[in-house]
C-alpha cells in the first residue's frame, strides 16, 4: 500500500498530505497558545480588580 492516491501519481499537483498536516498543527499550536494568553490575561485583571476592591475596603475600615 502507498500513501498516494493512483489518481494523484503526477508529482506537480496538489499538496503533500505532510505538508498539510504540519500546517494543521502549527494553527493548532497557535490557538492554543492565544487561548492560555486570553485565560491569563483574563486571570491577571480579575486579581488586580480583587486586590484594588480589597484594599478600598481596607481604607474605608480605617477611616
């Protein structure tokens, strides 16, 4: 068995399924990586409005 189609033997048409395949993962790759990006972003705005809450309390428990 090959990994051609017998259709596709001419060697200068369509694209190398590995080639393909590689571009699949780098995308894939990408998204993921923007994902954890937006998630810590995200996380990082969260904490920073808890703490700016926290420490208003803090000041109006002192006054």
């Amino acid at each position: 068995m090959t990994l051609m189609a017998p259709a596709s033997l001419d060697e200068g048409e369509g694209t190398d399924w590995a080639v393909v395949v590689g571009i699949a993962l780098v995308a894939e790759m990408g998204l993921l990586w923007g994902a954890a990006c937006v998630m810590l972003w995200r996380r990082r705005i969260a904490l920073q409005r808890a703490a700016d809450s926290r420490g208003a309390e803090d000041l109006l428990s002192q006054g």
